[in-house]
C-alpha cells in the first residue's frame, strides 16, 4: 500500500497554562467529511390511485471517503402549497389524492458527526390519476413446475391459468424462478446449470393485463422443488503448467495451470505439492527454494477438484523446473533519487503531496523486481510503499520542523537487492504552527517554519465588526500584530464591575469576540500565508456552536471562574449538549432543554422538569467531580435536594457570591452577557430573555416544588429568585477549586 497521510492546513500543540486543573480541558476538533451528501438522480413514479409506489434518488458522498447513507429524511408532497402527505420513501395513492400534483422530496444523511445533512433535492411533480382497475389474479394452485425432482443440466418448465373471470385480459405477464435467495431466471423455462446444484427452486408469476398502461397482480410462486442433484459426467482436467522464474535460491516461484471440466464444472479446492527430491516442501502454489534444493529439480503438482457435479477430482499432474541454482549477478543501483510536488501543489508546504523517483541500473541488464521505496521522517521510516515508482508522502502539521527523506533499496527481479540510497538534499516542510488555546483572555502563540518570514511580524485578526458571533465573520481586522495573542481586550480587568466602574469605557468587551474565529497572517515574498486557528486540530478549548459539524469552533468565553474555595464552569451551548463525546465532554452529558439565543449562539438550558437535571454537571467530564451549584442554605431551603448531585459545600462562594464578586450585566437590558468574561447573563425584560442560572437549593414546603435561582443580569442585590419547575435556566457547574 502507498504510504499516505491525511493532510490537516497546520501543526497546532496544545498549551497548558497555570497549575489549575481546569485550565487543562482541551475540547478537541476533527476536520476529515469537508463536504455534505447529495441525493441527485431523485424521481417521483407514475402515480395511480390504489397503489403503493416508493421515490428513488442516488445517494451521494462526494468526500475522499465516502461515508454509508444513515438516516435520510423523505417527504412526499403537494407541489401547490407544499402540504407534506407522508414523511416516508413509500406513499399509499389513496383515492383523496387524485388530481393532485405531488412531489418526492429526500434530505441525504451520512454516517459520522460532521457534515453529515445534505441540502434536501426534490423530484419534478406527478399529477395522481386514477385506478388502473381491478387486478389481475393468477387461479389458486395453478402455478406448478414441470419436474419437481430435478437434476443438473434439466430444462425446467414453468405453468399456471390466468384467471380470466374478473373480466380482464392476459398482457405479458412477468414471471420468475427463485432459489431461497436469489432469483435466476426471468422465463417461463430454465436450465439447470451447475451453481444450483443442492438448491431448490420455485416458479414465480406476476399477472398483468393487456391494458395501458398494465396493471399488475400480485405474485403468485409454486412449491419447491427438492434439491436439484448431482450430474454425472467427466472429471476435472489441470494442464499447461507454467512456473513465474527459473529455480534459484531464494527466488519465489509461483506455479500456474489450466483448469478444464467438459461438463463445465466450476474449479474447487484443489490441491498442491511442491516436491525437492522424494520431500514434500510446501502445498500452496508457491514456493521460495532454500540451500538444501541446490541442483535439484523441483516438481509441482496439481490435482485439480471440480466444486460441482461428480465426479469431482481429476488426476495429479506435475511440471518439473530447472535443477535449483544459486544466483550470481551484480547488485543493482539506485541513482538521482529525487522528491517532486504534486500538482496542484506547487511548494512543500503542509497539505502539499510529495512524489519520490529514482533511475535503476544492474551491470548484466537484469530486470527491475521488487525494490523497496519508503519515506522517512526524522530518519524514522513509515510503509514501504507497494510500489516504488508512485511513492508518494503527504505533508502533515506534525512534520513541521522535522526533516523529510525518500530512500531506495534497489533489487533485480532475481531478488538480488542492492545499498539504500536516500535524497541528496532533504525535504524542509513549510507552514505555520499554532499552539494555545481558543478562549477569551488565552494567548495563542505562532511559530513559522520554513518560510522566509517573520513571525513577530505576523498579523492576529479577528471580526469585531458586530456582535453575532459565528453569524458574520466577513470583516476581520488587525487585533494585534506579533507572534503571541492575548485573545480579546480584558486587559487587566479583574471583574465585569470594574468594566462598569469606567475602566472598560473605549475598550472592546467580550461579546465582541465570543464565537468568532481568529486568524494568524503572515507576509511571505508579498503573498499572505495565513492560518485559522478555529481550524486547527491541536489548539485546545473553543465554543462549540453547530451540532450538525463537530468541526466549527470559535473563541468560547473565560472557561472557569475560581471563586474562593470553588470553581464555577462557563454555561455551555445547546450543540455542546448534543455533540457531548465527540467535542470533549461526558458521553452521557445531559442533553439541553431548549436553547437561548444571545451573540448569534444557542446557550443550553435546562429545566428541574428534566429527569436528573443535575447530571448536565456530574456528566460533564470524564472521571472528574462536578455538580450543580447550591445556591443558597438556612431553614428556608434543602441546599441540595438531589442526592446524586453531591455539591460542595458552598461555604461563602455560593453561586449567588458569583454574581456579587464576579458578573453581571449591570442590569443593562441591551448587554445580555457579562463584558470581562463573555458569560450570557440575560436582561430583566424582555421575558423571552429574562434567563437565570440554576442551583440545586429548593424551597422547603412549597408545592409546586420551587427552587432557588440566579439573576446573573442584576447587581449585587436583588439577584435572586424562587422558580417553579418548568423554567428554563442557565447552568454553571462547581467543582472544588484544586490547590496549586
């Protein structure tokens, strides 16, 4: 097998910063399926009232490897108002539905999380007409075949009436004979061939009237025969034996021949011997010989086996070879190994395919074998590729900085190899690395290899044109210029207080840059090579913000807020809920409530209806203790009414002390997320976003249950309130803060 890489833009290595365990959570990426399925081909049949008629398309992925359909989505409907009929391939004409135009309608699903939903295609309309008629019918118990115990090479007829008596007349009807499994015939006769010996067949027909168009019945099929047996005839024949070389030392032979049957008889298993001397050396067809052959003739032998009839084995025959030599040649030459680009790459940068060549030479003339071709990186070899004239490499992020080789060991047909020679000159991958983390207040820091540039001189741009997260991206700007980024603008910011203590007037605040991707340019000879760290496998963090593609990622806000004793985790989105596993959290992360909508992102919440609503924290990492938060102790309230949860004791660092200490939206109705750490907060009105932030505190004696809740929109007082069930709310998991 060619060697081969999946090719990725650039190498990114994770940072990790600081001695807190939480700055440790990596949400990782994956960038393979850039492309969506297609249905094509989509059609609507013929549509009659009284029958059951199912639309067709052509299933589509267009990526590298294309992924099994799982999960398309049908739809039949009226093509004048788009009012769906049924939401299946098949469709039921009933007689309501004649004179309407409907059409098939099909969205393509493929297997995997990214990119897997199609752009849905739909057949040109078909207007329903009514029934054909009554359907024909095939009298009971006429369908019969003509020899019930049949034997190999018979010419079996099939029979049956046609029931005239409903007034209809015979057109052409279909008919067919079936094993089990398949079907094998489409005549009213067949014969018997040899693959169906110890089957059983059976006469199938479809009656179909002379009308037009036909109308068809169902299918009517007679008895089984018994098992078809066996046809005495001729043995199987092996001649012609050829062997691939001369017999030499360490040279493997393969040995061929020519099967035959008279009766036509497929080949079975049949069997090998390899002799040296009166010693049997091997039962396959090939054989490599060994010293002790030396100047002996070898002796391959065959006796052929039919799979089919009798009887089934034929007589050994045998081919000798020439006495065993030992070969005696010069070795081969390898020489002007080289590496070339790939079009429509045009530089050795990742993503870019390298090809190695070399010229081979052997004094005598012997002829190329089977020489080894492998690509080295570091001096570290990979696959010998299966063939050494189209040995290709593609560039990868992980060989940036490393160094790489293309190495021949030439050999002669003959197997006799000669020295391994590599390239003059190795190969320097170019590209630009990127290691950090994708989160507010995180650096990012860019190495550049092999280019002529420099890296200080590189350009961080971001799009802090509006306020819509991911929505709109089309207006980057500069943030920074060097090869380390401070994501965002906090600066030295402690909490959202000291933003509206006047320290943040002029500044951009968070939401300016939550969801949104960053871009490292640099200038190399006058053309921009660039590098979305969003898209970068190796930088750690990032929102997840489209759980349809696993792939797109933005600047997700400060992670974790340590509170004292306690550590409090951002809110996450609604496709985080649902991508759970695949983007670094719990695989039985509980699945949001609903979403809200605040910087162009759907934010998870959750409500105390859903069952084990606390599990949205103790599920949120692997192996880690996380819970819902309390919010609030004394005789008025159970601090934790789930037993599950087991919540830290809150101490003074209660969620409500979050808010207090750390953010808000200052009761500022158009802010809705917190300016220093990018959290959503909310607003007092309107009451579609009027959002507060769980805990697991309940009131005592309330029914309905009532629970304890965060406004994380107000200031320091009046910040809470006693929520039913049913409301829908934020959450901010807690855990221990770890000691450094």
């Amino acid at each position: 097998m060619t060697f081969k890489q999946k090719t990725l833009a650039v190498v990114i290595t994770a940072t990790l910063i600081g001695c807190n365990a939480e700055d440790n959570k990596e949400l990782p990426i994956s960038n393979d399926n850039v492309y969506p399925p297609i249905a094509t081909e989509v059609v609507a049949p013929a549509l009659y009232v009284g029958q059951t008629v199912k639309g067709t398309y052509k299933f589509v992925d267009p990526n590298a490897t294309p992924r099994a359909e799982e999960g398309s989505v049908y739809s039949w409907r009226n093509a004048a108002d788009e009012t769906e009929i049924i939401a299946a391939q098949a469709l039921p004409v009933y007689a309501y539905l004649e004179g309407l135009n409907l059409k098939f309608c099909v969205t393509p699903k493929a297997q995997g999380d990214i990119n897997t939903v199609g752009t849905e295609n739909c057949s040109l309309p078909k207007t329903v007409n009514g029934p054909l008629g009554a359907k024909p019918e095939v009298i009971a118990g006429s369908v019969t075949v003509s020899n019930t115990t049949p034997t190999v090479g018979n010419v079996l007829t099939g029979s049956y009436e046609f029931d005239t008596g409903l007034g209809v007349t015979e057109g052409t009807s279909a008919f067919a004979w079936k094993t089990s499994t398949d079907t094998v015939g489409t005549e009213k006769t067949i014969t018997l061939g040899n693959t169906l010996e110890g089957k059983q067949v059976q006469f199938c027909v479809t009656p179909k009237t002379d009308s037009t168009p036909a109308v068809a019945g169902d299918e009517v099929c007679s008895a089984l025969t018994d098992a078809i047996t066996v046809k005495a005839g001729s043995a199987p024949v092996a001649s012609n034996i050829t062997l691939s070389a001369e017999a030499f030392i360490g040279v493997e032979l393969t040995a061929d021949y020519t099967f035959t049957d008279a009766d036509g008889d497929l080949e079975g298993a049949s069997t090998y011997s390899w002799k040296s001397g009166v010693s049997k050396v091997s039962t396959t067809k090939t054989y490599t010989p060994v010293e002790g052959d030396k100047g002996t003739a070898l002796e391959f032998c065959v006796t052929p086996v039919a799979k089919t009839g009798i009887p089934t084995n034929g007589t050994e025959v045998c081919g000798t070879t020439t006495p065993v030599a030992v070969v005696s040649e010069a070795k081969p030459i390898a020489s002007n190994v080289i590496s070339e680009v790939q079009a429509p790459a045009t530089d050795t940068e990742v993503g870019a395919t390298l090809r190695g060549n070399y010229d081979y030479a052997q004094a005598n003339g012997s002829l190329e074998g089977a020489s080894a071709a492998v690509w080295k990186v570091d001096n570290i070899a990979g696959e010998v590729c299966a063939d050494p004239r189209t040995c290709d490499y593609t560039i990868t992020q992980a060989d940036l900085g490393k160094q790489l080789d293309f190495c021949v060991t030439p050999q002669t047909a003959l197997s006799t190899a000669g020295d391994e020679v590599c390239l003059t000159s190795k190969v320097t991958p170019k590209g630009i690395k990127i290691e950090g983390k994708l989160e507010y207040d995180q650096e990012l820091i860019a190495t550049v290899y092999g280019y002529a540039a420099d890296a200080t001189l590189g350009e961080w741009k971001v799009d802090t044109s509006n306020q819509t997260g991911p929505v709109d991206e089309g207006n980057k700007s500069v943030q920074h210029t060097g090869n380390i980024y401070r994501i965002g603008a906090r600066g030295s910011l402690a909490t959202d207080y000291d933003w509206f203590a006047d320290a943040g007037v002029g500044l951009l605040e968070a939401r300016d840059f939550i969801g949104k991707s960053v871009e490292y340019c640099v200038d190399v000879n006058g053309t921009a090579k660039c590098l979305n760290a969003a898209d970068s496998a190796s930088v750690a963090g990032g929102l997840y913000y489209d759980a349809a593609n696993a792939s797109k990622r933005g600047i997700e806000p400060v992670r974790t807020i340590e509170n004292g004793t306690l550590t409090y985790h951002r809110p996450l989105t609604f496709a985080e809920t649902q991508l759970k596993d695949k983007v670094g959290f719990n695989a039985n992360l509980l699945t949001a409530a609903a979403p809200q909508t605040f910087n162009g992102i759907d934010w998870a919440m959750y409500n105390h209806e859903q069952t084990d609503v606390y599990t949205a924290c103790t599920n949120l990492y692997d192996g880690e203790q996380w819970a819902l938060p309390i919010g609030i102790t004394g005789s008025l309230y159970s601090a934790d009414n789930y037993p599950g949860n087991n919540a830290p004791d809150a101490g003074n660092y209660y969620l409500g002390s979050l808010n207090k200490g750390f953010v808000t939206s200052n009761e500022e109705v158009d802010r809705l997320m917190s300016p220093v750490f990018g959290w959503p907060t909310g607003a007092s009105t309107p009451v579609d976003i009027k959002t507060h932030y769980m805990s697991a505190s309940v009131r005592i004696g309330t029914d309905p249950l009532k629970y304890w809740a965060l406004r994380m929109y107000a200031s320091t007082s009046g910040n809470s309130a006693t929520l039913t069930t049913n409301f829908n709310q934020f959450v901010s998991c807690v855990t221990v803060t770890p000691t450094p």
